[in-house]
C-alpha cells in the first residue's frame, strides 16, 4: 500500500524585482507558469500576465524604488520593486505591483491617437473586473482583480453588452 502524502500548491506569490524592465520578463514567466499549474483559463493567464506587464512597466517609468523596509527581500535599499499576485478561493485572482510611488496618483490617461504612451492604465481597467491604488507609508501598491472562474472568467462577459439588431442585407442609405 502506498501512502500518498497531500502537498498544498501555493496560492500567492511575491517577487522582489529590480527597478527596471530587467525582471519584468522573469515575473511574466512565473506568473503564467504558477497560473497554468492551478488550471486558470488561458484567456484569464494571458489578460493577467499583460495586467502585470503594464503595473510592472508603470512603476520603472513613472515611481521610485522601495526604500531601506524592502532589504528584508534581499535586495539593496531603494533598489527594488514588488510583484506579487494571489488566487483566492473565490475564484478571483489579485495582481499587485508595489513602489516607492512617484510623483503623481497612478490613473488613467487620455493619450492622443499618435501619443507613444499612456495607455497601461486604460488596459489594465479594460481586463480586471475592478483595479486600484493603495497607499501605506513609503510605498505605493496597484492593483488589479481579475475573475478565474465564473461566467465573469471569459472576457467577452466583463463589458456591459448590446444587442442591436441589424440586417446586414438592409442598405446603409440612412447612416451618412
């Protein structure tokens, strides 16, 4: 008889990043990795791995480092960020990139059509069911929450729709 030892697979995770793109790519890989070993649907796994992408690639623009508190992460003071995600029991998974915080509140802009930036935000709101900014003493925390499961877990479902009804063989004489 074989005795068959039940091992709980973690549910969150932390990593201490440098302050720059250079782990950005690494977090993204740990991510999609964690969430494909806890069956998340892939469209949820690739809207969370772009979620942490944008908070990450924010906080090297726009924040400072963590100061001397994030030493407890091995890394050096003021030299990191943290990415942390956590998938509840609830079916909701939490992606969260905290900084030092930077000059301005993290919100969402309204670039121009030919702007090089400014659209992270607006794609982390369009993704998540809800997003956020937390403010504690020397760090700023963004985050967002996406749903795993549910019929909220497919993202055609997390826009309000309408149903217009159109024949497509009517003519279109009435728009111009």
């Amino acid at each position: 008889m074989a005795l068959v030892v039940a091992q709980e697979v973690p549910t969150s995770s932390t990593m201490a990043l440098p302050h720059g793109p250079t782990g950005v790519a690494e977090a993204r890989r740990k991510l999609r990795k964690e969430l494909c070993s806890h069956g998340v649907p892939d469209t949820v796994i690739d809207d969370a791995v772009l979620i942490l992408s944008e908070l990450l690639s924010n906080s090297c623009r726009h924040a400072r480092a963590l100061g001397a508190d994030f030493e407890d992460d091995g890394m050096s003071p003021g030299s990191g960020i943290r990415a942390s995600w956590r998938l509840g029991e609830d079916g909701l998974l939490t992606v969260e990139v905290t900084d030092g915080g930077g000059p301005t509140r993290p919100m969402p802009a309204s670039p121009s059509l030919t702007a090089r930036g400014g659209r992270g935000l607006g794609i982390v709101r369009s993704l998540s069911m809800a997003w956020g900014v937390r403010d504690a003493p020397g760090e700023v925390t963004v985050w967002a929450m996406l749903a795993v499961r549910g019929r909220h877990a497919r993202r055609d479902d997390l826009a309000p729709r309408i149903d217009v009804p159109i024949d497509f063989a009517d003519p279109f004489e009435d728009l111009g």
